[in-house]
C-alpha cells in the first residue's frame, strides 16, 4: 500500500471569486517576475524577448505552483493539454505540465469532513468500520482514502474537492486567457472547439455517478480476463462526488522497470493491445493514461485499472479513421495516408506543401517502426527523436496548425501515454502481429 501523504494540505477556494482572485494574483506574480528579469537583463547590456522574459524558472514555479493549489479545472486543464514528450511545447510549458501530472495537495481534516457530512449525513462515520483521514492519493479533482465496511470488506474512496465542478467553466476560460496572453498559442488557431471539449470531458470526470457507470461497465467487459482487473464499483456508498470502489493491491506499474525483460515485454504488450480492444473492439476508452492509472498485483500477474472518470465512447467513424491511418501504414501507401489525414482534419486546401512533406516523412518513420520484422524496442530511443524532430519542424511553421476532430485527441493522448508507458518498462513488442489481429 502506498504509504500515506504526510502534508496537512491546503484549503480548495471554493468560490468564484476566490478562484479568480488567485488567477489575478498569478497574473500580478507573473508580471512582477517578467519585469524583475527584464530589469536584470537590460542592466546586463541584453534586449529580453517576450518569451524569454514570461518563461524564467520563477514564472514556472509561480504557475505550477498556483494551479496546483487551485486544483480542480485549473490544474485538470493542464494535465490534459500536457504531452509526456513535450514535443510541441516549449521546455519550460512543459515543466510546467510535468509538475502538474504530480500529486496536489490534499485538503485539510476539517474541510474533509465538511464534505463527507454534507455527502453522507452528520453520523458518516458509522457507514463505515475504518476511514483513514489520511489520503493515499491526491489529485487535481479529488483525494483517495482507505476504508473498511462493517463485513470487512476493504475500499478505496474518492472524495472531490468542493466546488470543483462549479468552478470548471471559470476556471477553463481563466487558463486559456493566461495562454493568449502569453503569445505560446497562436493567434490563428481556433481554440474554442478545445475549450468546449475540455468543459465537457472535465465535467464528465468530476461527475462520480457516471464514473462508477463507467467502472462497472469496463469490469463488465474485463470480467474473467486473465490479464486484467477492475475494483468492483459500489453504488450504495457512492454518489455524485463520492465514489467507492474495493480496494485493490498493487505496485506502481513503472516501478516493473527492473523486472526481467520478458515480464516487462507480456506487460506492455497487454497494454497496447487492450488500446486497440477499446478503439476497435469496445468502443469505449479510458482516454487518460496517467501512469498513476495503472498497478500490478505481482501475485496474480494481473494489471489493475483505475480512474475511469475520463472514459469516452469512441465513434465507429472515428474508429475507422483509425483504421484506415494503420492499413496505410502496413500497405506503406502514402496516397491512402494523405486521405486519412485529410479525414482527421489535418490538411486542407490552405496546407502549404513543406507541410504535407514533413507529415508523410512522419508517416514513413512510423512505416518503418511497424513494419519491422519481429519486435519493436521501445527502449531504443533513436525512433523517438527522429519523430520529435520532425514534430518540431511542424510545430515551428504555426500557421499550418489545425485542430482536428476532438474526439481524435483524446485517442491521441492515450495512444501516445501508451507508447511511453513501453518505452518506461523499455519493452520490446512486435507490433505488426498486434495490428494484424484487429485490421
């Protein structure tokens, strides 16, 4: 069992006005430090750009450190929008970001017990044998706690941060405001489709009832997998910023880094493959890959599943973009590439032509990732920075950006947490024979 968090927390601010005080304080913050290096810059004989000035380490510890005190949509937002190969940000955003993925600071005792006596009645304490008051986990949008029913039955609880689904609207349009303003977003891309799709993925993950639905349809659709567990949902100690669940075993999944290759290489590759069984199979994804989603019970060999708050259903239609991208890339037709591409909102009339170039050079360096004979070491990291290079050389020309169908995004960002949980275990999997099963 993780041991538990021993900080004494910090207050949620719970009000609008209160959030959006701490945002103005953060912009005043943020101010004060570009104007002081300014100051220091110029003093040494230096013309300070603007991106220079806003993204000096202070600034990034001003902001980390704000919306992780924030927490909720704030600090969520950020989490989202993170890349774990930071390819298309600039290093300190994506300082930023890796900082937010880590634990928040848990509310203090009394705040705590404030929200589980509006949520279960002022004799709370008698639902339960055992609740421990000290949080095994804290995240942007609720705390976990151990507990124990009157039957001995063993649970983890999830209880939300008050106000945090209040605030989510506020808090979104506040975080894309100190992005425009900084300059890091540019001017042409569109970004209220992501922001509408933002509200509603965080809305969804802050609402506990549908999480448990959630919970107990993957344990469905998991029940009696050799490879896999799902804690059993349970309703009748749950509700819509509670939810309760059995408390399951297990050890950080990354920490199976130092076991044996060929365990290291069946865990990945499970993984990979139940991405592929919910793109094409279920129908249904848990689009957040947080390595913290994820454990294993040495004794059972299985991997639990946890969080199912950013589950999404996936669209035939986008299930079949999908698969028209990979059959392009097993067939190696760079024609039937372009019109996937065009398909995930990509390209267009406008796409200058150095810009479809450098996408098919991506599409050839993940050709050749595929197509290899026997398996793929994702340990190897010459691939990946071959990709982040050509990522950058399309992140530099902005006004080729698009935003392409939302949806698509969420199944990015768990096929690209996906590939970096194998290339954390530095797994080797053959990845032709994995597709071959579902194309």
């Amino acid at each position: 069992m993780k041991p538990p968090i021993p900080r004494s927390g910090s207050a949620v601010p719970t009000g609008r006005l209160a959030r959006l005080s701490r945002f103005g304080g953060l912009a005043v913050g943020v101010a004060g430090g570009m104007i002081g290096e300014g100051a220091r810059q110029l003093a040494s004989g230096k013309r300070p750009a603007f991106g220079d000035l806003l993204l000096t380490p202070g600034n990034v510890v001003r902001v980390t450190d704000r919306l992780a005190k924030l927490r909720g949509a704030a600090m969520k937002l950020g989490q989202l929008v993170s890349l774990d190969s930071g390819d298309l940000l600039p290093p300190e955003l994506s300082e930023i970001f890796a900082r937010l993925r880590a634990d928040a600071e848990p509310m203090p005792a009394r705040q705590l017990g404030a929200v589980l006596a509006a949520e279960w009645g002022a004799d709370w304490q008698s639902k339960l044998a055992a609740f421990d008051a000290n949080p095994i986990a804290a995240a942007s949008i609720g705390q976990v706690h151990r507990g124990r029913t009157h039957d001995g039955q063993n649970l983890a609880i999830k209880v939300q941060y008050p106000g945090v689904a209040q605030s989510i609207d506020s808090d979104v349009d506040n975080v894309a405001t100190l992005l425009r303003l900084s300059g890091l977003v540019p001017k042409e891309l569109n970004l209220a489709p992501l922001l509408a799709i933002a509200k509603v993925q965080l809305r969804d993950e802050a609402d506990y009832t549908r999480e448990g639905e959630c919970l107990a349809r993957f344990g469905a659709l998991l029940a009696g997998d050799p490879h896999f567990h799902v804690p059993d949902f349970l309703p009748a100690l749950s509700t819509p910023t509670i939810l309760t669940m059995s408390y399951a075993e297990g050890v950080p999944i990354e920490s199976l880094a130092d076991r044996p290759q060929a365990e290291r290489d069946a865990v990945a590759g499970r993984m990979l493959d139940l991405v592929l069984r919910e793109l094409f199979d279920f129908g249904l994804m848990q689009t957040d890959p947080n390595l913290a989603n994820y454990r294993y019970d040495a004794e059972t060999g299985k991997i639990v599943l946890l969080d199912f708050g950013a589950t999404r259903e996936i669209a035939p239609e986008i299930a079949n973009l999908y698969r028209q991208m990979l059959r392009a890339v097993l067939d190696g037709d760079r024609a039937a590439a372009l019109t996937a591409l065009e398909g995930f909102g990509l390209f267009d009339a406008a796409t200058p032509t150095a810009h479809s170039d450098e996408v098919l050079a991506l599409f050839d360096l993940s050709a050749g990732m595929l197509l290899q004979e026997g398996a793929f070491d994702f340990g190897d990291s010459r691939w990946i920075q071959s990709m982040r290079g050509r990522g950058l050389a399309l992140a530099s020309d902005r006004s080729a950006w698009r935003v392409p169908p939302v949806e698509t995004l969420f199944v990015q960002r768990k096929l690209g947490g996906s590939y970096w949980l194998a290339a954390r275990l530095k797994a080797r999997v053959d990845l032709r024979a994995l597709l071959d099963r579902y194309l």
